[in-house]
C-alpha cells in the first residue's frame, strides 16, 4: 500500500516540509534580507545534496546528467529559485509566511495552465471551477471589511501581494520544466543541478547590485544563520527534492494538491510561533483554496 502511494506520501512530507520552511525563512528574511538568505540557503542546500548524491548514487555532482537535463532544470532554476523564490521571499516581511503560502496555492493552478500551454496536458470545466475556488478563496482571506465602513479594503499590503504571486507563477513555471527536464533522472541530482544554476544567477546579481557586504554580514547573526539552516534543510534539500519524488511517481495534479495544503498546515504554527491574529474570514479562505486545488485536479 506504501509502495503503491509512494508519490502521494512523498507529496504530503513536502508539505509539511515547506511548512517549517516558510517559518524558517520569514524569520531570517526580517532580519537580514532576500538576497542573503536566498543565496545562503542554495549554498547549504548544495552541500546536504552533494552528501547525499555520493552516499545514494556514489557521485558527489550531477556529472551524468545530459546537455538536455542540463538546460531545462537550469532554466527550472531560474524560473523556480531565482525568480520564484526571491520574490517570495520578498513578501514575507510585507505580508507574513501564512499569507505568502495562501497566494502560493495559485501555483497548482498556473502549474496546470503551463503543463496545457507548453506539454498539451488537458483543462476542463472542473479545472476552471477550482481555479475560480482558489482565487475566490484569497480574495476572501486578503478583503477586510471594517465595522462600519462601507467599502472593503484590502488587509495586506499590496506589493507583498504582488510579490508573492509573482512567487507563485515562478513555482508553477519551475515545475512544469522540471518535470520536462527531469524525466526518470535522481531527483536529487536533479535538485542539485536547479541548486547549481541558481547560485550563480544569485552571485551575479549580488555582484551587479553590489551586496556581497549584507551576505557576508549574515554569518554574525547566529538567529538567521539558524533559521537560513533549518529552512535549508526542510527547503531546497529536503523539500524541492521530495516535491519531484512525487511528481516522478504519481500525476503532477495530485502531487500539486497534496503540496498545496501547506496554508492550512502553517496556521497553527504561525499563531504559536508568531503570536499572528487569524481571523475565521482567512481560515475559510484558506480552506477554501486548498478545497479549489483539489477540485483542480480530480
């Protein structure tokens, strides 16, 4: 039975690992920033994936990948780490890690729009109707309506909203191509090769904008070195890599569904760690849209 649902159990531990993640992340971002923590993370992330390549596979580095693995989970890299996940990032200290992952579960949905643009999955009328569901959702998490007011106004700012939805399309556009790219290979080389490009594409953007001095700054805050090691262990080690154990072993929608709980898992936590106010409005949204992106795919 285990055996027979190893993409779905592989799936819901990525939930749970990207759960501990964004608490991780939003706690180092706030003190030092998205660059540091993003480039930091891929470093640490590319030191647990060496270990692990040599002990499981008997290679340290992805040398048996083809020019084609190569350039697809490269470009994944770009569009998922970089892009994606700079962005997200970005948006925690504007709008918190519980609100960011309730944005991301626009992801599935875009992820399934990509998959019928660029590998002809299909799209039906039940896809549309979890799509609507999902954003319906967010709408009713992110309005607030005051006592007394007429007009509803939006309860979080909107640049973090911009910003982790630009998070979200480059999770959904990362996985699309890793899983073109990736086809039967290790998933865990797979995740290293994603980690290799982006630590380059970090290192030169750092190098043009001139950051190096808040990345080396990093190391003497022990608190978000802390955090940055969790997160990176849960994140791009533990996370990324078991996300394409899932979609390797069972359809990209369940797999998509499954991960798309985390904004239901990151409320309790958020409330404990972060003494963060929930209100029932952003409970039902969140429901709501994990609900939509289960209706997405079934």
């Amino acid at each position: 039975m285990i055996q027979s649902h190893f993409g779905e159990f592989a799936a819901l531990l990525t939930a749970i690992f990207w759960t501990i993640t964004a608490l991780a992340f939003e706690g180092a971002t706030k003190r030092v920033g998205p660059f540091a923590v993003n480039l930091i993370r891929l470093l640490f992330a590319f030191v647990f994936l060496s270990f692990m390549s040599y002990f499981s596979r008997g290679l340290a580095f992805p040398t048996d990948a083809t020019g084609h693995i190569w350039l697809w989970l490269g470009l994944s890299g770009v569009v998922g780490f970089i892009l994606g996940d700079y962005f997200l990032f970005a948006s925690y200290p504007l709008i918190g890690s519980r609100m960011a992952m309730l944005m991301m579960t626009l992801a599935p949905p875009i992820a399934a729009f990509f998959g019928w643009l660029a590998l002809g999955e299909t799209m039906n009328i039940k896809g549309l109707a979890g799509m609507l569901l999902v954003i319906s959702g967010i709408a009713i998490a992110i309005w607030n309506k005051p006592n007394g007011e007429q007009k509803s106004r939006l309860k979080f700012p909107i640049r973090g909203l911009i910003f982790a939805f630009i998070g979200a399309l480059g999770q959904g556009g990362g996985i699309v191509l890793s899983k073109y790219g990736m086809g039967q290979y290790n998933a865990f080389a797979a995740t290293q090769i994603r980690v290799i490009v982006s630590i380059v594409g970090f290192a030169l953007i750092i190098t043009f904008l001139k950051r190096w001095k808040n990345v080396s700054g990093t190391f003497q805050n022990k608190k978000a070195i802390r955090a940055i090691i969790l997160g990176s262990i849960f994140g791009p080690f533990l996370g990324v890599s078991f996300s394409l154990l899932a979609v390797q072993n069972t359809n990209t929608g369940i797999a998509s569904t499954i991960m798309a709980i985390v904004p239901v898992l990151i409320i309790p936590p958020a409330v404990i760690l972060y003494k963060q106010k929930v209100t029932l409005a952003e409970i039902t949204g969140a429901f709501l849209s994990v609900f939509g992106v289960a209706l997405f795919f079934i």
